[in-house]
C-alpha cells in the first residue's frame, strides 16, 4: 500500500507546491473536462470513468494547461473518453492513434501529446504503429486501456485475451497465447513502460503523470475491467468482482521480483487453469534520444549549410 | 489505373477530389496544387499517378527557394473559443466550417470515422443526431460540387475543328498529343481533351467538346473506366465512344490511338 499513497515527484510539478491528489472532481471537471449534456456513454461501472478520472488528477498534478494538450486515438468503447475532455482530439480510423499522433507532435512538438487507445485498437490493427512509434522514441504518451476484448463491438476476442477465457468469439476458451502489452512495447524499444490498473487509482493517476512528463515514447497499459462483456462470461458479472480481481492478482514491482517475473502471458479458464498474475508500476525506463529533437537539431544543421549543401 | 477507386474507395457516402499529372514536371506542381486545394477546401485530394510515371527520370525545372511556392491556408475561426461548437459547424450545405490549430485554445475533435459530429443547420446543436449527419454527408458533397469551376483543370488541343478528340489523362496524354499530330498530318481532324482533374469528374467540359464530333477515343491503362464516364457524358450525342487500353503496364504507343481512330471513322 505504500506505493500508494507515496507524494508524487513527478517533473512538470510547480516547485513547492504538491497538488492535493483529493482536489474535489467537481474542481477537476471544470478545468479539464467537458461532460455530456445528458448521460455518459460508458457502461455502469465501467473502469473508464475510472481512467478518466485518474488521467484528470494527473494533469492537475503536472498542472497542465488543457489548451495545450492534444490526444488522438482509433475506435472503441474508449473513444468517447476523448469528446468528455477540453482538450482537442483527433478520432482516427481503427487502431491509427499512434499514426496520428506521431503527426501531430512532428508538427506542433511544443503540444503534450497523448493517445487513448484500447488494447484491441492499438495491438491488433494498430500493432505495427505503436511498435514503430515508440522504435522512433517520439515524445507522445500512449495509454493503453486494456479490457480482455473488443468491446465496442461486443466482446470479440482480442490480442491480450487470456489464454483459455470465454469471449463472444472464443466461447470454448481463447485458444491463443495473449500478448504482454509491456514486454511488447519494451520490446519494440519503448523508453518508459508502465503498468497499472483501475482498482488502483492513486498509483494509476502518478503513473499516468510520470508517463506525460516523460520527454520520449511513454506506454501505459491500464487494466480496465469490461465485467459486462468480459467478466460476465468469466465468472465476474459485477463490476466489482473484477476490481477486487485486479486487486488480489496485481503486485507492486519492487527488486524482488526477477525480472522476467514481471511479465506474462495470461491463462484465465474460468473453471480450470488459471496463471494470471499483475506486476504494476514503471517497468522500464531508459532515457533515449526524442524525435523531435533530433528533428530539429537536423533542420538548423542542414538550413546553417545552405540551399545547396546536403548538411552531412 | 483506379480511377474509379479514387472516388468510390472510401467508406460512407463522400466525395473525391483527384487529380491527374501526365508529366514529372507537372507531378510537383500539381502536389502543390493538391495541398492548397486539401487545405482550403478541408478535403482529401488523390495525386493520381501510376506506374509509368512513377518510373520514369526526367530533368524537371522547380524553383530554387521553395518558399516562393504560394501555399492557402485552411478556414481558421474567428469567433471566440466559447463560441466554437467544433470543426464541423456549417450553416450552408456549401460551407467549409473553419478548424481550430490543436493548442490555439479551441476544442476540435476531428472526426475520420462513423460517429457523426454536431454539424447541421442552425449550428447551435450538440449531440450526436441523425439530421447532423444527412447535412453533413450532402455538405461534403456541395462544398464540392459548388466549387467545380475552382478545382475542374482541363487542356484543350486543337478540339475547334476536330472531328475525333482524344480525352486523355495521366501519362497516357503524351501518346494522345502524339497521335494527334500524326492524324492531322494524314488529314484527319483530330484534337485532344486532356483532363487534368479527373474527380469531380468533367462532364461540362466533355460534352462542351465532344457533342458534336464524330468519334471520341479514351486510351486509358485498364479496361475503360474513364471511357464509361465519357460515355454517360455523352448519351445525348451521336459520336462513337471508344477505348484503347492496356493493361500490361506498358505505354500505349501513338500508333495504337491512330490505328482505333482510322478503325471507328470507317
């Protein structure tokens, strides 16, 4: 628990001051988020208000202006979470938010750039963005709400369902291995890489903040339970059930746990086996050189060499 | 080559633009022609190019200080930012709304896919509401139809006394204007309509040239497509419609267009 309730030290924060993690949501709504007339297009007891809510605090402990934020992002039951802030947004086609926001930040690199993407939309057809985004270590924030599934298309099975669980398309158990989102991004040459989950809202809101703050390709991958199309059919119909799950299953990582203990390919048969475990917490972190800055060093070095110099 | 995909490929009822270099010279200037028409008219614009053109080398003359290029800006909005309900508002079907810079204190979403933005009408509507997107799919439509006479480019070649025209585009053009001068030097009134833009596609123009003639050939690599459209441009005209196609990637010679035109004039 102390990880918890630890004070942020996150860059970006005013000297001097730490802003209250319990300022009132009232408060935070007003700068940060802009609601829907009527009623919100999430689930009762989806874990995206959760998210939501979570990434509201750390924009109010880095004190970010939210005219200067931008986010873009592909489809899923996530994509609405953009239109709920202030902040502008592009919604791009499926699994395109990595795309996308790499665009944006080439040309306006002074914005914080972030993508909220859905484990479907971002690791299946937008696989080979992400990887890409975050090899070029460019300095965008790609939060990753991971719910076991499709589920703005009603509960397909995606890349990160666990092996053995029951979807609307794997109704005998998933029968592939589930990618691990970090060990992915690690892979691919990510330099911050984080995990969390909504059942840990203090640890997600810090975790969200370091990521934002962190100059190079930032990943987040949020655990968001979907117990409507996910848990229902694995033995957790109640939102809930599935909190206390992301509870007992999650550790904090510390130096205790080797390495390669950190990471896994998740095994959840809802009456058999189950190898399902949750290391939270920066699981990477390796400063490298930022697009945009080698960008820009380049441009005044070949512009200093003339028209007709190749700048080599 | 796709013409019709570049009108039809998207999904969802909307309109193309796309335009046709048939030079490498004319390649860079009609980029720079696709940007500011992209820009102002808040649209994707097609360089439609193919193969033969994409590999040829040639030496072409662009300027030394691309700065000069003059380059359009997209609609921006003046209002204040409270007032803005979004990049998508417009009150005239033929409106293209202004769009925010992200980080200029303007909220934008951007919409690329099905969820419909507020856009209709009187402006002041919020929601996601079926009439927002009847107008706003028949708006994309109108902001391009009304404009045809800004985005249609075409080039005429000896069409006045023609009695068989060429309609030509892309690279195929340069065998068109080839053949022509042959024809003409057997006796054979021949003219070129060379279409630069090819979506929207240029009916007027085609019937304005072609109504009265005896023959039109479209030489076009694949099996006649802009050939069809010819055709539908002309329903109310006696002239023969014919194609010279190829499909194996290689120029369709000069000779091939003269051989069809001596054909169909018999």
């Amino acid at each position: 628990m102390s990880a918890e309730i630890e004070a942020p030290t996150t860059a970006g924060t005013k000297p001097g001051r730490k802003p209250d993690p319990m300022t009132p949501l009232d408060e935070l709504v007003a700068r940060y988020a802009d609601l829907p007339d009527k009623s919100f297009r999430y689930c009762p007891g989806c874990g995206l208000g959760m998210a939501q809510s979570a990434l509201m605090r750390a924009f109010h402990r880095l004190q970010l202006d939210i005219n200067q934020v931008a986010s873009a992002g592909g489809s899923g039951c996530y994509s609405i979470m953009a239109h709920y802030f202030q902040s502008s947004h592009v919604h791009g086609s499926h699994g395109r938010g990595c795309a996308v926001a790499t665009g944006m930040k080439l040309a306006r690199p002074e914005l914080t750039v972030l993508t909220l993407q859905g484990d479907g939309d971002l690791l299946a057809i937008g696989g080979n963005h992400f990887i890409h985004a975050a090899r070029r270590n460019i300095d965008i924030t790609v939060i990753c709400f991971n719910n076991f599934g499709f589920g703005d298309t009603g509960g397909q099975l995606a890349p990160t369902t666990p092996r053995g669980s029951l979807t609307k398309t794997s109704p005998f158990g998933m029968p592939e291995e589930a990618f691990d989102p970090c060990k992915l991004a690690i892979g691919a040459g990510a330099s911050f890489v984080a995990r969390s989950t909504v059942a840990h809202p203090v640890h997600l809101t810090k975790t969200l903040a370091e990521a934002i703050a962190w100059k190079g390709f930032a990943f987040v991958e949020v655990l968001q339970h979907c117990h409507v199309l996910w848990g229902r059919r694995n033995g957790m119909p109640e939102a809930m059930d599935m909190l206390n799950f992301y509870r007992e299953k999650s550790a904090f990582n510390s130096a205790d746990i080797p390495p390669d203990e950190r990471f896994g390919s998740a095994v959840y048969e809802p009456d058999g086996d189950q190898d399902i475990s949750f290391v939270l917490g920066v699981l990477h972190k390796q400063e490298r050189p930022e697009l945009t800055e080698e960008l820009a060093k380049m441009r005044q070095r070949v512009m200093a060499a003339g028209a007709d110099g190749d700048g080599a | 080559m796709e013409v019709m995909q570049a009108r039809y490929g998207p999904n969802g009822e909307c309109p193309a633009v796309a335009i046709s270099p048939s030079t490498v010279e004319e390649a860079f200037w009609l980029t720079v022609k696709a940007v500011n028409l992209s820009e102002t008219l808040r649209t994707v614009v097609i360089v439609l190019s193919e193969g033969l053109l994409g590999l040829q080398r040639a030496v072409v003359d662009v300027p030394d200080d691309y700065s000069t290029i003059e380059l359009e800006e997209r609609p921006r909005p003046t209002m204040a930012p409270t007032e803005y309900n979004g990049a998508y508002i417009a009150n005239q079907l033929t409106d293209v709304p202004p769009i925010a810079d992200f980080g200029s204190g303007y909220k934008s979403i951007i919409n690329t896919v099905g969820i419909q933005p507020p856009g209709g009408g009187d402006g002041s509507i919020h929601g996601l509401r079926l009439d927002n997107q009847e107008f706003t799919i028949r708006r994309l439509h109108e902001k391009i139809l009304s404009r045809q006479d800004e985005i249609i480019m075409t080039e005429r070649h000896q069409v006045e006394d023609a009695e068989v025209i060429y309609v030509a585009f892309g690279t195929q053009a340069q065998s068109a204007l080839a053949a022509m001068q042959q024809a003409r030097a057997r006796g054979i009134k021949a003219g070129v309509l060379r279409l630069i833009t090819i979506w929207p596609f240029p009916e007027e123009v085609v019937r304005e040239c072609c109504a009265n003639v005896r023959a039109v050939v479209v030489p076009e690599m694949n099996l006649g497509q802009v050939r069809l459209l010819v055709v539908n441009a002309l329903t109310d005209s006696e002239a023969a419609v014919v194609g010279v196609n190829h499909v194996d990637s290689t120029f369709i010679e000069p000779g091939e267009i003269l051989a069809k035109t001596e054909e169909v004039l018999q």
